[in-house]
C-alpha cells in the first residue's frame, strides 16, 4: 500500500482525535483532546497540503481548556461534539464559526460531576456514545447517566447498574444499549425500563477478559465488534448473542478504539496500546468468491482471517497510540509519545 506519514509533535499525550464531520465539503479540520496535562485542552486543528511535495502541515486554529484528562470526544454534527473528562464530567461543545472571524470553541453544557462513588469522591468518566441528541455516559463508578444536548438536566440516571467499572458503551437502537465492565462482561439495557438492570449479560471470554472499546458495524446494528485488553477483537451478531461469532488475535498490546471506514464498511481500522495502527479490508475478491456482501464478511466462520488482508499504516512506536480516525482516505492518530500522525493516501478497496 502505497501512502504518505506525516507527523507533528504537539508536546502534550493525545487520548483522543477526531476528524470533524465534513464542514462545507471540507475535511480538513479535526480535533484532539490530551490528557496527563497539570491543564488539558481540546484543540482544533487544520492542515495545508503543498502539492509540490505533498508535505502536510497541520496548524492549531483555536484550543479551549478542558477540567481533567479528556476520556473521550464525538461529534453530533459538523458544530456540535461532546467531551468527557476524569473528573467525572460531560460537556457540549460547540464550534462558533462566523464569517470574517476564525472558528472558536465554546462550551454550550456542562454536566459537572455526574459520576462519582459512593463516599461522594468524583469517579472518571471512562466512556460515552450519541444517538442523535441523545448521549449516554459511563463511568468507573458503575453508573450510567442519560443526557440530551437539548437540556441542562440529567434525562435519567442508572445508580448501581454495575457492581464494577464501567469501561465502553454504544447505542444499539434508539431505546437499547451495550455496555462493557471490567470483569469482561457485556450488558444490554432498555432505557425505557424501570428497573435499573440489564435485560441481557454475557461474557466477552471465559477468562473475563476487559473489554476496552465497542463498536457497532455502521450499517448492521447488530453487529458489534469489542476490543480487549489483551489485543483481541471478539465480533457478535447480536441476534444471536448467546456466543461470539469470531474471534481475531489481533494486536500485541491492548486495543484502544476500533473504527469502521464511514463510507465503506468492509474496511476496519484498529490501533493499539502496543503502538501499532492497522487496517483490516477483505482480500481482493475473496468476498465474491465466498458469497459474501460488505455488511457479512466480520460474520464469516472461522476462516475469516484468510479473508482479510491487514496492512501496517505506520511502523510501529514505542508509546501507546490511543485514538484513530478515519476520513475518506485520510487517517489520523494521537499517542503518549506527544505527537499526531496524518496518514495521507491510504487505499480503500471497494
């Protein structure tokens, strides 16, 4: 594969980068979050291309001081993203861009505080995911609170609804989602429910095994994917949740985010406490050949490792890489050794 490295070092840990949705046809802004700072800050960044030596420059446009380590950031549209800290709080975000004046970032909400332990000591907030305007956060102290950025107010709060660490959660539809414990075990909640338990538990391994990260396939719901402490990546089909429908030995060290490609979902990207980042894609025709569509190839049996091809984007570092993200065939990468790469031209099979 055939493509460009560029990295910049910005002198502070990147926990988390995002590319920000594309702004007036636009992909060249993103933002990173740090982390390990006496002051941490969410920044946003931009980036020039010389086209004479396809050399790529980012350049910081506006930053905004952020209370704790950032935990983790989304975006709900191309304004608008969310941030969580270890400090037990969640903010909306916002990007004021008016004309003539360069972007600024504003913070819209804050959730102060909302997870804390029982003796009242603030509890890190490990995770959140979006629906819509619809936010769920999660924390090591077990809890999971309900938020919408349409309101001040906390929408509903699960006291209690783990005995232990909260590590990762998504959306699995509008009313449900998954979360991951530190004892290995994923659970299925119905928002609308009043009780404040899980309407399904199973476990990611027989070792109890951390789950690190979820993902759901962008056009499958159903299909969840799960990172692990220990490098692997276990896939289910969650219509039929009883056991994991594969499980790839991935990465030597821990995973930290796995991402699908948002236009073409065969296409996955992982990266690693081990300071790897890779890009997983089905071998060229190896799908036809099994019958398989872009949406099932993650639900092949257990020969779908000899369906994939896994390319290495970036020799390995020394430091843990602890967010990726991907834009049409732009990735991007923080790590702890205080430095961004941009990984400019990556192929993406169709």
């Amino acid at each position: 594969m055939t493509h460009n490295i560029h990295g910049t070092f910005v002198s502070e840990k990147i926990n988390k980068i995002r590319w920000r949705p594309d702004f007036m046809n636009d992909s060249h802004y993103f933002i990173t979050g740090s982390w390990d700072n006496d002051q941490n800050s969410i920044k946003l960044w931009d980036f020039q291309e010389n086209e004479e030596d396809a050399e790529v420059y980012p350049f910081l446009v506006t930053e905004f001081c952020h209370k704790g380590d950032v935990t983790e950031i989304k975006f709900l549209n191309g304004d608008f993203f969310v941030t969580s800290s270890s400090l037990g709080s969640v903010y909306l975000m916002k990007i004021s861009s008016e004309h003539g004046i360069e972007p600024l970032i504003e913070n819209k909400i804050s959730w102060e505080g909302i997870h804390k332990f029982p003796n009242e000591e603030i509890s890190p907030c490990t995770a959140f995911a979006t629906n819509d305007n619809d936010i769920v956060s999660v924390g090591e102290d077990g809890t999971i609170n309900l938020l919408n950025s349409q309101n001040q107010s906390i929408f509903r709060k699960f006291n209690n609804a783990d005995s232990c660490s909260i590590n990762c959660v998504t959306f699995l539809k509008h009313s449900e989602i998954l979360t991951g414990n530190l004892r290995g075990q994923l659970k299925i909640f119905d928002i609308r429910a009043s009780k404040n338990e899980p309407t399904t538990i199973f476990m990611l391994s027989g070792d109890q095994v951390a789950p690190l990260c979820l993902q759901h396939h962008p056009t499958q719901r159903h299909l969840i994917m799960a990172g692990d402490e220990e490098g692997s990546i276990t896939i289910w089909d969650l219509r039929q949740n009883a056991y994991p429908v594969n499980l790839l030995d991935a990465h030597e060290g821990s995973i930290s985010e796995i991402h699908f490609h948002p236009d073409h979902p065969n296409q996955l990207f992982t990266c690693s406490g081990a300071g790897d980042v890779w890009h997983w894609s089905p071998k060229s025709g190896g799908m036809a050949t099994a019958g398989l569509t872009a949406e099932n190839v993650w639900l092949a049996s257990e020969t779908i490792k000899n369906k994939l091809d896994v390319f290495t984007l970036m020799p390995k570092l020394h430091k843990p890489i602890n967010s990726v993200d991907v834009n049409r065939n732009k990735v991007i990468c923080g790590c702890d050794n205080e430095a961004m790469y941009l990984i400019n031209g990556i192929n993406i099979f169709k």
